[in-house]
C-alpha cells in the first residue's frame, strides 16, 4: 500500500512496507503487484506525467489515494469470496499496467486517470452482479474504455467482453475515420458495416475509391450501398478511366458535369487540362461560398499538377536551348492567364527559371484585357497565391508584380501573404514566406521591412490569443527574417533551439574510420542528360591523382589519396529496359549496407522527376544533401523527414555542371583537408570565381546555400519547438 499525503505545493508519495488493515497471506502478493505498478507513476517521489501540474495532482489522488482505499475495500469486504478478492485486485494491477503503458500514446491521455478508476469501480460492481460490463464501455472514452476490457478476462470472461470490444472497435473508427475501410477489411461483418462505409466515402473518397476496386467481401458491400456519392465513386472505380473521371466527382454528383463531357476532352491534354482547371476554379468558389469541404478538391489538384508537369512543363523545360521563343513556347499557345498561373504554383518543382521568366510568367499578363495583378488573383479566387509570390519572388519578378497593382492593393496583399499562416493546413504556406523573404530583402528592403513588421503584428496577435502554435510559427519567421540583416548578428542556431546553420562540423560527417562516405544517384535518360552528366562529373576526378577510381559494371568508387579519407560512391545512369540505373543503384545500396558505410553526403543529379526515387533510398545519416534542382517544399520536407538536421543545397534551375562541379569540388577540398564545412566562405569564394562569367553567375544565383534555405530552417525550427523531434 503507498500511503498518499498533501503537501504544498506537490504531492509526495512514500512506500510503506505494511498495510493499514489485515491482508490474508494468500492475497498479500496480490495486493504488492498493484503498488508495482503503482510506484511506476512516480518520479523522486511524485507524479510528473504532465506539464500541467493540475493534471499530475488529478492522477496521484485518483490511482494513488483512492485507489489505495479502495484496495481496503476489497480487502475488507466480506461479501467477496477470498478468489474474488484475487481477481479484482488483479484486474486493478492491469488495470494502472494499462495506464501506465499507454498514457502517453494516441487516443490515450494522463488526464484519463480519474475516469479510469471511476470506470473500473463501476465495471467491477456490474461484474459482481453477473450483468455486463458494456454501459461502461459505452459511456466512457475510448481509451479508457480499451484498459477496462482487457482487466475482466480472467478468471472468467466478464459477459460483455465481446459487445464491449464491438462497441470499441465503432469507438475507435469514430476517431480515426482515416482507418475504417482498413479496420473494417478486416472486420467486414460488424453490424454497422453500412453506416461506417458512408463515414468512410464522406472523409477519404479517394481511399473508397481503391477498395471499391477490390474482390474482397467489404467490397461487394461498397459496391452495393445506396448511397449516391459512393455508387459515382463504384461507377468510377470500374472504369478504366476512372481516375480521369475521379476529379470531377462533385460536379458529377451535382449535375453539373456529366460522364459523356468527361469522354470527349480525355484523351485530348490540352482540352482536359482546360477542363481541370475550369472545375478547380468551380470548386474553389463553392468552397468559399457554402463553407463546406469538397471530395474532389485533392485529387483534382493532383491530376492538374501531374498534366500541368508531363504536358506542359517538361516540354517547355526541355527546349531550354531553343533561341526562338515561338517554337520553345508553342505548347502555351491557346492556354487563358489563369490556366497559365496554374502552370506555375503547380510547377514549382520542375519548371526552369527560363521557362517561368520567359515563358509563363510574362503570356500570363499578355493575355489578359486589362494586366491587373489583383484581377488576375481575383479571377483564381486567391488560390494557392502564397504560392505564386514566393514564386514571383524567387525569380525577380515580384517587384513587376506588384507595381500591376494600386499600392494600397499591393499592401493589402502582402497582409494577406503574412497573417492567418497558424490557419493553414500544413506547412507549406508557412515555408513559402519564409522562402520568399531572402527574396525580397535582396531585392526590394522596403518591402521587406513591411514583411517583418507584418509579422511581428502577427506575433503580438498569437500571443495575446494565446495560439502556441501561431506563437511559434511567427517568433521562427521573426527570427528568419532579422538573422538577413547581418548588423543584428542573430544566432539562429541559439535562438532557434537547431544545430548550426552556417557550418558543418567535420566530425559529424566522417564514420567511426575516419572516412566521409559520399553517395551520388544518376540516371538514364533518353535525352542523354544523365549520361552527360555522369560524363562531366567523373571528369573532376579522371586524371587526378589525388584521386583513384574503381569501377564495375554498374556503380564506380572514387577515394582521395591525399589528406583525409574521402569515398565516394556513384551508380552509372544505365539505360534500358527494366530501369538498369534502378537495378545499379539497389546493388550499391547493398554494397554499402553490407559494408556498414553510411553516407553522410548525397548528391541527386537528374531531373526533378527522378528526385522522388532519390528520396526514396535517402540514408538517414545525412547531413549534407545537395538536390541540384527541386527545392520545393515537398522535398524540402521529405529530405527533413528522413534526416533531421541535413543541409540542403536546392537550385531553382536545372542542375548545371557549371556550378555543380565547383560546388561539390569545394566541399571535397574541405573534407579531404579535415576541415568544417563554412557555407559562407565557401559560397563567398564561388560568387569571386563567377564574377566575370555573366552566364555562369546567372546560374550560380540560382542556387540557394543552406544557411539562405530559410524554409528548410523553418521545417527544422518548428518541428523542434513543437516537439516532433527531440
């Protein structure tokens, strides 16, 4: 028994070795086993499951001083037989188990503590009376609900174990309506099948989607439901082009589109993008009008972005040498000022700076009637604006931007740009103004000053609505954006609660032989990119004799000679039949796990529609990963997913042998001379080496460092104030 005392301004609890009342020798054991599980709530003698001492107050007097009478309770009750009293002191020893291995996980709380005693006392008073223990379960919160069952197994089943775990399961899936169609895959014959479908449709109709497609038993019951919006999604789901019909489901239902208009743009890209892009905008407007989700608005912007890449943009990219404008930009011909904004916010990822400066940015103002900025954001219903001015930002045409707008106009925009981002779902609207603000203070200081001050506004407001998450989104921007003006000299490694951002200690980058390990993905490409660019990367070591090269059929090692040991390893951009780079770069994988070496280092050259199958083998010891093209958030995110703490080298142009082999031969320097990893010396000495190449300066200023990466700073700040990562 732990005997519980009030002390201010904490609880401290002490073991004692005797009960206050008589225990039989048979149940002493028993009565031990809970104070176990007890004494596992306490840290220097008091409870600390929650920052909020209230809540610690709450547990220790409901599982430590009730709990404790109510184990005399048991004890000294004699209308329990002597295996009675066994059984419910067991039950309360997995009940406080229950509590004590699971108070910190999902859909379980340490403020549940008090309810769980209630609930137990009360289940554990239907048990003696034979009757079921299911009322309990059903008033009660999941997670307590989930402990309850699991102490009134043994010796007997309690009879409302089964309902109980029944009433569980609809609990559960009333949580989680993401996992009804898995749960219930498993689980199709549960009585309320029908009703969970329709939950499931209404939350995650492309999910429905796929396992309408199935032949499982849950699936002739998706196929068979009466309910409109899923027999569209069945009809769909058995047609062999139902993901070209799946974006228009809410128009469908509604009447406004039919199947046949669908049929007639399909098989036409530019017709159907047309189509995306008129229903997008349909879409948008609803939602601002009836304040209600759309089922398709996801899949219609996924479908609009893969066309808007494959059609449009790798074409446009692809002509990048083309001098005449009219032949490299045909593809645009015909395509209205908001189908052309759609091209950009969509293809961030992929488009190169010329096919945005010279292509798309400039037909978006010539063809409309009047080349208003705001008449243009107007017509798309703001979407996806934050977007398009990082956009305008990052490619010098901000300032064009705005001038095609009144000034008070322009002010209110930039407003909207900063405020309402701890609303947003996600972080991409959040790293896209952080994105932007290396930009603008470049650029245009005067605007920049507006940002910060519009963001220090949003700050005060958080904090005095008390908005943590706001508070920290806005005190990280706040910090971004001082730490440009070097006068401030802000630390944004201390101020931020991150490792360094400007350097990278050679120590962290080399293994426990003292080697940097380096891991380079190529690929095939029909255009030849890759193999040219496999060509001129090993062109910085053939030749060299502080370098010595091995190669097989499928990857090459390169290591110094001189100063510190330096590996590197590359795949070969095969092409062929069966991806052979794919294959090439599974063997390597394998070399290098066998062999324990883990890369600390990765380059990605390829085009930004190879990236996903580089991220996909990222090594998670990573510390610097050089991306080439592709910083868009999305990447930007899953390289931080996978390693916490990398820098990211991002360009917003195509990866060029011009600064890539300058950049990574700096590196190599470094390393091979055991030396820290300063971004900005290294990039300071670039910028001198590309002063008097205007062609090449221009490309190099397509690159971003990593201490100028403020989105990925964000990303990193923000999960750790959050406390995403420790």
């Amino acid at each position: 028994m732990i005997v519980f005392s009030l002390l201010v301004p904490v609880f401290h609890l002490l073991a004692q070795n005797s009960y206050p009342f008589i225990v039989a020798k048979d149940r002493m054991l028993f009565h031990d086993n809970v104070d176990k599980e007890q004494k596992k709530l306490l840290k220097d003698g008091t409870v600390q499951l929650s920052r909020d001492e209230s809540i610690n107050l709450q547990i220790a007097d409901a599982l430590v001083r009730q709990l404790d009478d109510f184990q005399e309770q048991i004890e000294t009750d004699s209308n329990l037989t002597g295996n009675e009293k066994k059984k419910y002191l067991k039950g309360l020893e997995f009940m406080l188990r229950g509590f004590n291995q699971n108070w910190n996980k999902k859909d379980y709380s340490p403020a549940q503590a008090p309810a769980l005693l209630k609930a137990y006392m009360d289940a554990m008073e239907l048990d003696r009376q034979k009757a079921s223990i299911q009322p309990v379960i059903s008033r009660n919160e999941w997670g307590v609900g989930k402990i309850i069952v699991e102490c009134f197994l043994l010796p007997s089943e309690n009879i409302g174990v089964q309902p109980s775990r029944l009433e569980l399961l609809r609990k559960y899936m009333g949580l989680h309506p993401d996992e009804i169609l898995s749960v219930l895959s498993r689980n199709p014959e549960v009585p309320f099948v029908d009703s969970l479908i329709l939950v499931a449709a209404h939350d995650n109709p492309n999910k429905m989607y796929d396992y309408a497609q199935g032949a499982s038993r849950l699936s002739n019951r998706i196929r068979n439901h009466p309910d409109p919006l899923i027999k569209a999604i069945v009809r769909m789901a058995n047609s062999k082009s139902g993901q070209m019909y799946f974006p228009f489901l809410d128009n469908i239902l509604t009447g406004k589109i039919s199947f046949s208009e669908i049929d007639s743009v399909k098989n036409n890209d530019f017709a159907y993008y047309r189509l995306l892009v008129k229903t997008r905008l349909d879409y948008v407007e609803q939602s601002m009008q009836m304040n209600q989700p759309i089922w398709a608005m996801d899949a219609i912007l996924d479908r609009m972005s893969h066309k808007a890449k494959e059609y449009f943009i790798r074409e446009i990219n692809a002509l990048h040498v083309q001098e005449n404008e009219n032949i490299r930009f045909k593809r645009l011909e015909g395509l209205t000022p908001q189908e052309l904004y759609y091209l950009c916010v969509l293809g961030e990822d992929e488009i190169y700076t010329s096919s945005y400066v010279r292509g798309v940015y400039p037909r978006i103002f010539e063809r409309m009637a009047s080349p208003r900025a705001d008449s243009l954001l107007m017509t798309v219903h703001g979407d996806y604006f934050r977007k398009f001015i990082k956009m305008a930002a990052g490619y010098n045409t901000l300032n064009d931007f705005l001038s095609r707008m009144d000034k008070d106009n322009a002010n209110t925009l930039i407003k909207a740009f900063v405020i309402g981002l701890e609303k947003a779902k996600g972080l991409e609207d959040a790293v896209d103004v952080a994105d932007s603000y290396s930009s603008i203070v470049d650029k245009n200081p005067e605007l920049a000053n507006f940002v910060l001050q519009e963001t220090n506004w949003n700050l005060k407001r958080n904090i005095s609505d008390n908005n943590k998450r706001g508070v920290v989104i806005y005190r990280i921007l706040k910090s971004l954006f001082e730490s440009t003006d070097t006068t401030k000299k802000v630390d944004l490694s201390t101020v931020l609660g991150i490792p360094p951002v400007y350097t990278v200690d050679y120590s962290s980058l080399v293994n426990d032989s003292g080697r940097v390990i380096q891991q380079v993905f190529f690929y095939g490409d029909e255009d030849k990119d890759g193999q040219h660019s496999y060509v001129n990367f090993m062109g910085m070591f053939r030749g060299h004799p502080e370098w010595k090269i091995s190669e097989n059929a499928q990857w090459v090692s390169i290591m110094s000679t001189r100063g510190k040991p330096v590996w590197i390893f590359a795949n070969k951009p095969l092409l062929g039949a069966d991806d052979p780079d794919a294959k090439a770069q599974a063997k390597l994988n394998e070399y290098l796990a066998a062999r324990n070496l883990k890369p600390t280092v990765v380059i990605h050259r390829g085009h930004s529609y190879h990236l996903k199958y580089t991220l996909e083998q990222l090594a998670p010891t990573a510390k610097i990963v050089v991306l080439g093209s592709c910083g868009g958030y999305n990447n930007l995110n899953d390289v931080l997913t996978v390693c916490q703490d990398a820098h990211i080298i991002s360009s917003k142009q195509v990866g060029t042998k011009t600064v890539n082999e300058p950049i990574l031969q700096a590196i190599n320097t470094n390393l091979a001379a055991g030396k820290n990893i300063d971004w900005i010396s290294i990039w300071k000495e670039l910028s001198t080496k590309f002063n008097n190449d205007a062609a090449a300066r221009e490309k190099f200023d397509d690159y971003i460092p990593p201490y100028k990466n403020l989105g990925a700073i964000f990303i990193k700040a923000y999960r750790r104030a959050m406390g995403e990562i420790q």
